[in-house]
C-alpha cells in the first residue's frame, strides 16, 4: 500500500514512521539518495539537521512542516524544497516528504537580483553625472561659457548612454518574449550581410578599417527574422571594427555546409574576423554575459552598453542556432554564427 502510493507521486517521496524509520522510498528518491532503504533509521540516511528536524517536528506535532535538503552530486549542488505531512495510509501513521527541485527558480532569483543591480549600476553613474554638472551650471559656472559648452557636451554623451541602454534592454526584453517561437520566413542571408556592410561601410573607413564580403554568387536561404539578425550581425561588425585597433580588416565569410558539427544538420556558417588585438581566453566563456565587459573604461568611451553580446546570443538562440568565438591575443578574434537552413 504504502509503496504504491510513493510510486504514484511524480516527485521524489519517502514514508517515515512513527519510530523514525524509512517505511518505504519511491524509484526518485532512492536514486536521489541510494541510503533510502526501509528500515533505516532518519538520522543515518539523510545527514542534515534542518531536514531530520523537520520531519520529526512533523512527528511529533502532526503538523505540515517544511525544509531545504541540499544535494551535491560531481561539483553541482541541487536544492529541494521538501514538504512533510503527517497522514495514515492503511492504518499506518507517519511522515510524507515529498522533495521539489526548486534550484533553476533560485537561480532565476539569483540572475534577477544581479540584473536589478547591474541595471541600477549602469543608470545611476550617468544620472549621477548629470545631476553634477546641472548644479555645478546653476551655481559656480553659471555664466562661465566655456565650461558650460565642455558640460553640455559631457552631459550629452551621458545622456545617449543611458539612451543605448535603455534600448538594449528593450531589445534584449523583446528577444526573451519571442525565444519560444522560431522564424519561418525564408530570407537570403547574403542580401542582409550586404545590406549590414553597405550600412556600416563609412563608420568602418572613418578608422581606417577595411569591410571584405565573401559570400556565394546565389543566394542562400534559410528560415529568419530579418530584423533580429540585422541586429546580430551589425552588432558583431560594429564590434570588430571599435576593438580591432586602427587601419585594420574586417572579413565576413559566408559558408553553407552540407551537416554542420554543433547543429548536426545543413547550415550556414557567417564568420566575422577582425585583425586586432585579440581577447584572453579567461575571458571568452563570460563574453555574452549580461553587462560584462573586459575594459569596462574602454567599453563604456566606445559608447557599448555590455548587453550587445548577451542580445545576439538570445537571437541566434531565438533561430536555433549556436555561437562560436576564437581568439587569440595578438592574432584578433573570430565570431562565428551558426545558423540551420532549415
């Protein structure tokens, strides 16, 4: 009887008798926890205080209690929320403890947090700026014209800042809406590339950079969202040509493949290749992280948010596709985007 109900529950669930030994433990909970054998005594199979003091408070009390069991398994840590509940089960008195695997919502919890403070952070330095500069034109350098136009410039800059961020949090908030649902109209990715490059050619030349296309005579199709991807690929190009150093190149390859490795089916393969100083390898797995720059200083005088790469991943994602970055110091970096045909 007992075991029968344990085996219905989707969850990982053990029975625990009045004299606090295990009656019974599903096929969850027992490879949660291979200890979980009937008959054991509560103290010896799961060794945490707060979990144990729980289920005997339920004991004794008869009243629901609650408690975190946390289990580590090769380096990660899962956290369950273990709900416990005295109930009978065909005469039988004793605990129902059922685990919940909550770690993802933590974790969700823990990424918001850390948003609201990058968010408040990256606000509050410009606002902060310009609070200071409008009471220093109110007060000492009211009449000083010369200050008052070197000000106005600082303050425009500051402005347009917060202006980009504030727009890259939209995109990004537009992307996440639409992550579940893939584009199906069938766009030539070699009209977008040429459109992007035509866009970007004079902001390439005004530092000395060189924008080389290849990409096939036909066109090359594949299921997309013209406007995301614009966004992509002038954000990638964009990059390579601010952190490419001066009088550099920019190469764009197109590359159709008949089963790409990552995707396992045909693709195409859009490598952005600049000539510039490259990025230490500790630094690229954190790339596309929200917010995290490797010259916050630079980054932040090169007008860049730190959500440029966080956006592109979740549109190439948003198109099933995956993202590749290869550097070398001294030897510039590659952005390689990976996109199915269909």
């Amino acid at each position: 009887m007992i075991n029968s109900l344990l085996d219905a529950i989707p969850l990982p669930a053990i029975f625990v008798g009045t004299d606090a030994r295990l009656m019974g433990a599903n096929a969850q909970a027992k490879a949660l926890q291979p200890n979980a054998q009937e008959g054991r005594t509560l103290v010896l199979i799961f060794r945490q205080p707060g979990l144990n003091a729980a289920i005997e408070s339920c004991l004794h009390r008869r009243t629901p209690q609650r408690a975190i069991y946390l289990h580590s398994e090769d380096g990660q840590e899962t956290r369950y929320d273990v709900s416990c509940s005295f109930v009978e089960i065909g005469g039988t008195a004793g605990v129902l403890a059922c685990f919940k695997d909550i770690t993802e919502v933590e974790q969700a919890g823990e990424i918001r947090r850390e948003f609201v403070a990058n968010v408040s952070h990256e606000l509050k330095t410009p606002l902060t700026a310009l609070l200071g500069f409008i009471e220093t034109l109110q007060g000492p350098a009211k009449n000083d014209a010369q200050a008052r136009e070197r000000f106005l410039g600082i303050m425009d800059a500051e402005a347009n800042r917060m202006n980009r961020l504030v727009g890259d949090l939209l995109s990004l908030s537009r992307v996440e809406e639409d992550a579940r649902m893939r584009p199906s109209e069938s766009l030539d990715i070699c009209e977008i590339l040429s459109t992007v490059v035509r866009n970007l050619d004079e902001v390439a030349k005004s530092r000395g950079h060189e924008i080389v296309l290849h990409q096939p005579d036909s066109p090359v199709t594949l299921p997309a969202d013209r406007d995301q991807l614009m966004q992509v690929f002038i954000n990638l190009i964009e990059n390579a040509v601010k952190y490419g150093g001066r009088d550099g190149q920019v190469t764009i390859s197109v590359e159709p493949v008949e089963r790409d490795q990552t995707l396992r089916k045909p693709a195409v393969r859009i490598s952005i290749a600049d000539t510039g100083p490259g990025i230490d390898a500790v630094h690229i797995p954190r790339l596309t992280e929200r917010f995290y720059r490797i010259d916050s200083h630079r980054s932040r005088e090169m007008g860049g948010t730190g959500l440029g790469l966080a956006i592109v991943k979740h549109i190439v994602a948003r198109h099933r596709g995956r993202m590749k970055i290869e550097s070398s110091l001294g030897q510039g970096s590659t952005f390689t985007v990976i996109l199915p045909k269909n």
